[in-house]
C-alpha cells in the first residue's frame, strides 16, 4: 500500500496491447486471477458487480489472467457475461508483486498508487473493498 502500480504491457481477449497508462485518471480495482483457480472465480463476479455500480463514477475493473491462452477465458467471460477489462498473460506481471496466492487484488488511485490491498478470497472483506473504492473515487 502506498507504492505505484507497476507499469504494465498486457493483451486483451482480441490480442490489442493495453498498457496501465490508458486507465490514468481512473480509479482502479486491479484483480490477478486465473481459470484454474477456484477462489478467483467466487470473487471475480462479486467484482464485476462493483464494477458496473461504479463505473460512471470513474471506475474501472482490469482483471488480469494468469492464463496464456485466450480461448478459455473467452469462454469464462461469456458465460459469466463479465463486463470487466480482461487482460491475457499476467502470471509474470503478478510474480513483481511477490503474492505467495492467487487471487490478489489492488484497489489504485487516480494517481496510480495502491491505496487497498487484499490477498485471497475473503467474503467479509467486500464491504472494506468496496469502501477502498469509494474513498478514491471521492477523492479524485
């Protein structure tokens, strides 16, 4: 908490290149997940929930998937009909944050710094989660 989002070179599900720089002054809930991992897939639509409440209020879900292939994520995502940025290839991008798990999850300012962090699937910490967000929507 406290330090800058690490920069990041990612693709999407259609192969583009996104970069954290196209979210400057967003607030961002930056989630690292996989298909392989069971926790990730609890939380991950708790998130895109959040994701559609706030997203007009400046807020934006990128969850990032540690698998290579785009196949089945594509078909996670449609199923579960997911609005959330998913990005492809995460697995060394996590490894810069040294998280022993998956899934983690960091709430990032306006300004790109991490202002709330969360390591595993915890149901009770969605209310914390969701309030990390507020404050930094509120104080963008």
């Amino acid at each position: 908490m406290g330090t800058k989002l690490k920069s990041f070179r990612l693709k999407d599900l259609e192969g583009k290149e996104v970069t954290n720089g196209r979210y400057r002054k967003r607030v961002m809930l930056v989630n690292f997940w996989g298909t392989w991992c069971a926790p990730c897939l609890k939380e991950l639509p708790e998130f895109d929930r959040l994701y559609r409440r706030y997203r007009k209020a400046g807020m934006t879900l990128v969850a990032i998937a540690t698998d290579e292939e785009a196949e089945p994520v594509k078909k996670l995502v449609a199923k579960r009909k997911l609005k959330a940025k998913v990005l492809l290839g995460g697995e060394a991008y996590a490894g810069q944050y040294g998280a022993p798990n998956f899934p983690f999850t960091y709430v990032v300012d306006t300004k790109g710094t991490i202002v709330g962090s969360y390591h595993g699937y915890k149901e009770d910490c969605m209310g914390k989660l969701e309030d990390d967000i507020r404050k930094a929507l509120e104080s963008r």
